[in-house]
C-alpha cells in the first residue's frame, strides 16, 4: 500500500521555535521537515513535493517574504499553500504584501496548537485528495488513450470486413455465372449422351453418366446456397411485425406437399409474432424445418413442433424439435460452420450450409441460436428474436 504521509515544511531559523511547532504537530502522523533557513527551505523544494509550508518571516539572510516570492516562481512549488507563522507584530501592510505573495494564512505565536494541528491537518487531507483525483486524471486518460486504438482498431477491423464482404459478393455472382454456364452444358450433353446413346451404354456406363448427373445438380445446388449465404450476409434489414406461426405453417405446408409419401405430424404454436425482416426469417425458418424434414425422414412417425416462450427483456425465445436421427451434443457449435457435416451423404444428403445461413439471418436481428440434441432421439433448435 502507498505512504499516505505528505510532506509538510517547517521553516524557522530559531531551533526553539521549530522544536515547538514540531513537537505541536507531530500526532497528525505527518512527514515533518524542518529547515532552519530558507535557503535550505528552498533547496528542499527542488526536488520534493509538499503540501504546506509553515514560514517564518524576520529569517538572517533572506526572510520569508523573499522566501515566498521564490517559492511561487517556482513552476514545481506555485501553488503549495504557505502559511506565515511569527512572533513579529506586523500591520495590514505586512500582512497585504504576504497575501499578495498566495500565503494562505498569516499566524502569530504563540498560536493555539489545536489552530495550527486543524490548519495542517487540512491542508495535508487536500494534497492526498488532490493527488488522487490527479491519479484518477492519468489512469482515465491511458484508459481514454487506449479505448481510443481498440476503436480506432475496431474501425479498420471493420472496413477490412466491409471490403472483403464485397469481395465476397462479387465472388458470389462471378462464380455463379462462370461456374453455372459450364455446370448446365455438363449436365445438358450428359442427357443428350443418354437419349443419343442410351442403348448402346451397357449398364456400367449409364450408372458413370447418372453420377455424372448427380454431382452436377450436387454443384449447382452448393453455388446456389453460398450465394443464398452471401445475400443473407449483405441484405439491408427491412422490419416489420412477423408472424412466425403462420411463416413456418405455409413453409411446412410446402415441405409437405414435396414429399407426399411422407407421414409427418405437424405442431405449430399460434401467436408468435416477432419484429424482423420477413424475406430473411423466412429463410431461415425454411431452412430449420427442411433440417428437421430432413433428419426425420427415416422414422416412420415422425413429429416437428414449433414453438416460442418469453425471454428477458423483449426477447422471444423460439424453438423447432423434431424426433429424427439428433446429433452429439458435443458437436453443438460446429453445427452452424459452413460445410459442417455430421451424417454422411448416403444417409442425409446436403450441402452443410442451411445452418451457417440461419445463423446469419438471427445474428442479423441481434438474437442468438444454439441446438440441443442426442443421438438417435431428435434434436431442438433454440434461437431469440425481438418480440413484436
């Protein structure tokens, strides 16, 4: 812990009378130093801070009006506060030009020690509480200072972010035509192969030709969801009241029809209504409900619920559960990286993007998702929204 004693400067060149001044106010626990001239007072301030001096006047020498006006030249010791303390009977001369001079007090002896110890002790408690607030001052400052580079950071961060997002875009739609063009002649002469030459290809060939079809619809369907991930991440937000229940009713209605040899149970909470942009959390909620779709397909009864329940604040906590095939709740985070699969192809086909866009879409409304699950015995997807 830092000395909390301060300096306080006796100054007086007879040795009794600075024995009685600091014998007075030796009990304040004060770092008392005495100087039996002003010469000496003076060369003690050159290098040392103090926070009164108590000065005598009619000193050999120089005396204490002398003393002062040097003292307060000083750039270090301007504006310590000095107190006169003399047995010399002075007029209101005397005392104007010690005024004049920044003294703060002008005292006669004998003085009365509870006087001199209350006057001491205030002005020491000023020059700690002083002190303080100039330490205060410095360590607000470096803080300032330094919140000034993490945003001036934050800034260049976040124009890095805006042009490597345009890069991105510009990317996007690059690859999306010069990808695209040569993908639709593949598949095109692939069916031209087949109808031209179907017969003449034994078996092996035909199964060559229809993987060669099946990985061109596989490409194109990835292009279109890294674009469908670059627009979510670029769209301006347009908001307006939501409603979640009869968005996800109509986008599983849809889902329903394509795949009518599917028996799926349906259990869509009413009433959800959030504040969002509609085109984007109708992204999202297509691509949750095709996930559990998905994922349910190989259970003979499968159910998906949605449903929403409060969160503190505004927020609204929703969520979509399903019974399907679920995932190692140890695999939670990684769900929502792009390409991040954790079923094979054979057994749940899928470009691994779906996720990373809703992901996108609720970070772009300030809310949050996560998922529960375990394996073979469903999964829930969890995400908050502003409520209406």
């Amino acid at each position: 812990m830092p000395d909390q004693k301060v300096n306080v400067l006796i100054v007086n060149d007879n040795p009794s009378a600075l024995l009685s001044l600091t014998t007075v106010l030796e009990n304040l626990g004060e770092r008392l130093v005495p100087a039996l001239s002003a010469r000496e007072a003076l060369a003690y301030l050159l290098n040392h801070d103090v926070a009164v001096i108590l000065l005598d006047v009619n000193m050999p020498e120089m005396d204490g009006y002398e003393a002062a006006s040097l003292i307060r030249q000083r750039t270090r010791s301007q504006d310590t506060p000095i107190i006169f303390v003399t047995a010399m009977s002075v007029g209101d001369t005397a005392k104007a030009v010690a005024y004049r001079l920044g003294a703060v007090d002008y005292l006669f002896t004998p003085v009365s020690p509870e006087i001199l110890r209350a006057k001491v002790s205030w002005f020491a408690d000023l020059y700690r509480k002083t002190n303080q607030v100039k330490q205060q001052s410095a360590e607000l400052s470096a803080a300032n200072s330094a919140l000034e580079q993490q945003l001036s950071e934050i800034l260049r961060l976040n124009q890095e972010l805006e042009t490597a997002n345009e890069q991105l875009e510009a990317f996007s739609y690059s690859a999306s035509h010069d990808l695209r063009g040569p993908l639709r002649a593949i598949r095109g002469f692939s069916y031209l192969l087949q109808e031209d030459a179907g017969e003449r290809l034994n078996k092996t060939c035909q199964e060559h030709v229809q993987q060669i079809v099946t990985g061109v619809i596989k490409m194109d369907q990835l292009i279109e969801d890294l674009l469908q991930l670059a627009k979510v991440t670029k769209a301006e937000m347009r908001t307006s009241s939501v409603d979640l229940s009869n968005l996800a009713r109509g986008i599983a209605v849809e889902l329903a029809q394509e795949h009518p040899e599917r028996h799926v149970e349906l259990d869509i909470a009413e009433g959800v209504n959030v504040r969002g942009d509609e085109a984007l959390l109708a992204v999202a909620l297509r691509n949750l409900l095709q996930n559990a779709f998905k994922f349910t397909s190989h259970r003979p009864e499968a159910r998906i619920e949605f449903g929403a329940s409060s969160e503190s604040g505004d927020a609204l906590g929703c969520w979509i559960r399903d019974n399907g095939a679920g995932f190692n709740s140890g695999n939670a985070e990684r769900l929502f990286s792009p390409f991040c699969r954790l079923h094979t192809e054979a057994d749940f086909p899928g470009t691994g993007i779906g996720l990373a866009i809703v992901q996108r879409v609720i970070r772009k409304h300030g809310g949050k998702v996560w998922a529960e699950g375990e394996v073979d015995r469903g999964a829930t997807f969890h995400f908050t929204l502003p409520g209406a």
